[in-house]
C-alpha cells in the first residue's frame, strides 16, 4: 500500500477481526458456578462500535537486505442499528460509517486522511468519501451471531474502483487492475462487514462456563490456505455498577495448509463482555504474521469497544437489493 492508496482499499484492511468456530469441550463444570458469556443483537438497538488499528508491515528481499516498511494507523467509528429480519430469530444489523481517518508513513513519504476535515484529503477522495458516509451496508445475524448475508450498495463499489484507478501509480498498474475491479472490491467490504459482526462473538463459548475454564477453536479460511486454531479461557468475571463483566483471554495460531501456502499468524488477546446485559464491551487482539523465507513480517494491534448511541434505532428497509442505501435520519 503506497501513501496513494485509496482510503476505502486501506479501511478495508484496517478492520479485520479473525472469525472461528468454537467447540465446545467435553466434560468440566460440575458443583461449580457456570456463566453464560454471550452477545445478543436486540432489535431497536442503536449502537456505537469503534474499531482501532495499528499495522506495522517490514518487507526484506530474499538476501535478507531491507526492503522497505510502511505503517498504517486507522480509527474507524461504526453506526449499528438494529430491527427483526424477515423470518426466524435473525436480526438485521444496518451499519454505516461515523468518522475513518488513516494515517500513513513508508517510503519517505507521511499521509493522514480524516473524513472530518475535508482538507486532508485528496480531491478523489472528496469525490467519494461522502458516497461511503451515506451509505448503509446491511447483514442478517442469525440467533448464535453467525451472519447469514451482507448486502454492499452498489454506489459504493463504483466509488471505491474509480477512486482506486484515479489515484492509482502507473508503475503499479498490474496490482491496481485487480485492485480496481468492483466484483474484487465488493467481495473485500462483505468480507470486512462479516468479520466485524462476528468479531462481537468469536471467543465466547458456545455454552455456560466456570472460570478457569477453556474451550477450542478451528477455522479454516472460505478460500483455502490458512488453518486457525484457538485456545480460549474464562479468565475472571468482575461485578460492577454496569453488571457483571467476563474477560476471556485467547491465543490463536494459523499455519499454511499442507502446500505449504498462506503466512503463519500468531494472535493473542483478550475480550470483555456484561453478561447481565448479554452484550460484548471490548476487545484487544495483537498479531504477528510472517512468511517462512523471512521477506515479509507485520504485527498489528487491534482494539474494538461497543457503546451505546443516544436515541432510537430506525427500523431498516428491507436488504432485497444491493443498491437499498438510505440512511437513518
């Protein structure tokens, strides 16, 4: 990513969180106190979610010399709200953007975008930034926080791909022209858009637990590659004037598949819930990813916190088609 990147393309990066399947573990719990660590979508909710990053990537030719490093900072704030879907017990999230700002360094060069300050940015970025703000990306959640399906507005594709071609180097044209093509860049958003709902439930257990108490995880990437394992335990559950709050700590290992394809991940962290209010507080995730010959490594420190936004959701249109964008008011 160079300082010219599209701000679009680099927010996309910025707001990653690792989705897993928990299982639940065999036996445990007897005569003790169990807790039910879990996030619920409510409808009606009006919600704020503000996601943090810092991305540090080093790059080294094969020789081992200096290749080169870049880093991205991003401060990204969520707008959820929240009304019953069509049929079952699923629930329709509506998410928009509040505020993105980006910062940039690598290469000599030193670039910060921020949405509130018009001046930051570039005059493509003014072109498009405020198609994204307007629009109202969608996702149906099903009752165990599994998402069903993310709808993308249209408009916002087209503006991401022409912001992306007009911004984009001559020398880089053969990774812009992937870059640039909308079935690409959409696919990207819905992926951003699945792993931010269900990075509200990732580590918690899919039944009560003690504390002290662990439980395990595996994905597999949708595309193949890279396999993740996690380790999470119910480390402590505090009573405060909120209610009660869980801290589960989790430790997570991804390696290459067997042809030996995709990075090696290390993660660890910690996430927070109120139990009483059966809602996700917060989360850290720290993240170290390198390849085996050693040309690339990049760590990152993710932070995400859900609060409360004042006043009352509006009930959602109906996600029937990818260009369904009308804001709350």
């Amino acid at each position: 990513m160079t300082a010219r990147s599209s701000l679009f393309l680099a927010a996309l990066v910025l707001a990653s969180p690792l989705a897993a399947q928990t299982i639940w573990p065999a036996g445990g719990g007897a005569g003790m106190k169990t807790y039910a660590v879990r996030h619920v979508f409510r409808p009606g909710e009006k919600l704020l979610l503000i996601s943090k990053t810092d991305f540090e990537s080093t790059f080294r030719s094969h020789n081992g010399a200096p290749g080169g490093s870049h880093r991205v900072r991003g401060h990204i704030e969520w707008q959820l709200t929240t009304a019953p879907a069509d049929k079952g017990k699923a629930v329709l999230v509506r998410m928009r953007w509040l505020r993105v700002r980006t910062e940039f360094e690598g290469s000599g060069e030193k670039k910060t975008t921020d949405s509130s300050k018009p001046e930051t940015m570039s005059p493509e970025e003014r072109e498009s930034l405020p198609v994204m703000l307007k629009a109202v990306f969608t996702a149906e959640v099903d009752e165990k926080g599994s998402v069903r399906e993310v709808t993308i507005p249209d408009e916002v594709v087209a503006a991401a791909a022409r912001e992306a071609k007009a911004e984009a180097p001559m020398d880089e044209a053969p990774m812009d022209e992937a870059r640039m093509d909308e079935d690409r860049i959409r696919k990207m958003f819905v992926a951003q858009i699945r792993q931010l709902c269900e990075s509200l439930t990732v580590y918690q257990p899919p039944g009560p637990v003690f504390v002290g108490q662990t439980w395990a995880a595996e994905r597999k990437s949708p595309e193949g590659g890279t396999k993740t394992k996690a380790e999470c335990k119910l480390l402590s559950v505090e009573r405060t004037p909120a209610g009660r709050i869980a801290t589960i700590t989790f430790k997570l290992r991804g390696d290459p598949d067997a042809a030996g394809q995709g990075p090696t991940r290390k993660q660890e962290g910690q996430a927070r819930y109120n139990i009483d209010r059966q809602r996700f507080v917060s989360s850290k995730l720290e993240t170290l990813e390198s390849n085996d010959d050693g040309t690339f490594e990049t760590e990152t420190s993710e932070t995400m916190e859900l609060r409360d936004l004042p006043g009352p959701a509006t009930r959602p249109a109906k996600a029937g088609s990818p260009s369904s964008s009308q804001p709350p008011p």
